[in-house]
C-alpha cells in the first residue's frame, strides 16, 4: 500500500495571504515617505533605512508568490516511504525526505503561523542538497540534527491536520 496524498495551494488563502502582505508593504511604503521626509521635510535616516529594506524584501517575496499562483503542482506530497514538500524555502530546498529518517515531529507557533517541525537525524544523507545559508537554518548545532519546518498556509488543510497526517505516516 503506497498511498500518496497531495496538497495543492488553495486560491482563497494565497489571496488571503497576498492581501496581507499587500497591506503590510502599503504600511511599510508610507513609513519609507515619511522617513524620506516626504510629508514633514525632515529626513529620519534609520526609519527610512529600516523601512525601505523590509519593503524591499516585502515586494520580492509578494512578486514571487504571484509569479508560483499559477504552478498546478503539490504544496506537499506525503506517501508511506516519504514525504517532500514546497511549502516553506528550506523544505523546498531539501527535497523529499525518508521516514526512517525522522525522529520528532511537532507543532511549532512561529509568528502568526503553526508550523509542522520535523527533525531529521541522519543528517549525512541530506548533507549537500542546500546552500550553506539554508543549511544554517536548518542545522541544530547542539543536538547535531536538522529541523525542518512546513506550513500549512498555502494549502486547503490546517495545520493541526497536516500534522495529524505527517504523525500517521510516520508511525506507519
């Protein structure tokens, strides 16, 4: 029994999520005027710096998302053997991922999302997939074990559900 189970991006939340980010970068224009002394004459050097940075980053990352609205593909793919997923950039980065190598999964608050944690301990297997800057973000030094995070806001599932999958077909 290799049962595969697909989640693709769900239109209404990745709308949702576009208004956000649309509204945010909005807020975060006006500061960057408003630090440029657009409205007051008076130019406030760290506002204008902080805010145009954040702003900056802000519109690559909504440009992204509008230019992957279109792709048809799984957010995420769970079957027996493993699971691999694209809903976050370092689990896109590290590809499909075997259960035999996991050891921990968890519900983790990051911000305004929940996050499914997973921690994978073989982490000679994986090593080379990713860029040093992505490996760094997943790499616990402490425990010598990665940690994977993978969200469920982009899909048509919360991730209380997505969790309760990832926890089946792990114990299988």
């Amino acid at each position: 029994m290799n049962e595969e189970i697909n989640f693709y991006r769900n239109a209404k939340k990745t709308r949702s999520l576009l208004l956000y980010a649309s509204a945010l970068s909005f807020l975060l224009a006006i500061a960057f005027l408003y630090g440029i002394g657009t409205f007051d004459g008076v130019f406030k050097i760290k506002l204008s710096i902080a805010s145009g940075a954040i702003l900056l980053i802000m519109l690559v990352l909504i440009f992204k998302m509008l230019a992957s609205i279109k792709d048809k593909s799984p957010l995420i793919q769970i079957d027996s053997n493993g699971f691999s997923g694209r809903a976050t950039p370092v689990a896109k980065a590290f590809g499909r991922i075997e259960w035999q190598d996991v050891i921990d999964l968890q519900l983790t608050k990051v911000g305004g999302d929940t996050l499914i944690a997973i921690t994978i301990d073989n982490i000679s297997k994986y090593d080379g997939r990713v860029s040093k800057f992505l490996w760094k973000m997943a790499y616990d030094e402490q425990n010598s074990k990665l940690n994977i995070m993978y969200s469920a806001s982009e899909i048509g599932i919360n991730a209380d559900e997505l969790y309760r999958l990832f926890l089946e077909h792990w114990k299988k």
